[in-house]
C-alpha cells in the first residue's frame, strides 16, 4: 500500500504535465488557424486590388514581410487595416508598392492581366 501512495503523486504529476502540454499545443493551433485565417484574408484583398492569383498574393505578402522584417500575420492585417481605409505603416507601404509593381510586371510579361 505504501508503494502505490508514493507513486500517485508521480502519475499526478505526470499527468498534469501532459495536460500542460496539450493544453500548450491546443493554444499553438488555435494561434495558427487565427493567423492562417488573416492571411487568406490579406491574400483576398490583393486579390481583389490587384487582380493576383492566390499563390501572387501569398508570394507578394511574403516579400513584404521578409523586406521589412515585419512577421507575416502583422503584414497581413496591415494590408486588411488599409483594405478598411487606416493607412499603412510606411516600411509596410514602400515593400507592398514595390512588390505588387514587381509582381505585376511579371504577369504582363507571363501574359497576365496587371
């Protein structure tokens, strides 16, 4: 009896670990999803301004992002702020004109409409 009173606390405690651990991964995920979400969202909005494709867009918000040394999902939501009439940060706005006026001349060059 005494064996299994010592080694309770240790199951507890493991136990409770894993559930810190999940409890760690399930928020993980969820900030994912959210920023998986902002993204579409910003890619949508190029999209729609500047008649991208899906992949020029993500590829347009990707070079703002690695440019300016701003992350991703900030990026994106900068572009959906600006989409909603706040203006762009101006690191954000030089990267994003520059990048859609590259991206734009190498889909009339593909044939594309700009």
């Amino acid at each position: 009896m005494a064996t299994s009173r010592e080694q309770r606390p240790k199951a507890d405690q493991a136990r409770d670990a894993t559930v810190a651990n999940l409890e760690q991964e399930i928020a993980q995920l969820r900030q994912a999803v959210d920023s998986h979400a902002i993204v579409d969202q910003a890619i949508g909005v190029l999209m729609a301004a500047h008649r991208f494709p899906p992949a020029a867009g993500f590829e347009v918000l990707r070079e703002v992002s690695q440019h300016t040394n701003i992350k991703l999902r900030t990026v994106a939501k900068d572009v959906i702020a600006c989409a909603l009439g706040r203006p762009l940060p101006e690191p954000v706005a030089q990267a994003l004109n520059a990048a859609v006026r590259r991206r734009s001349h190498q889909g009339a060059a593909a044939g594309q409409p700009e």
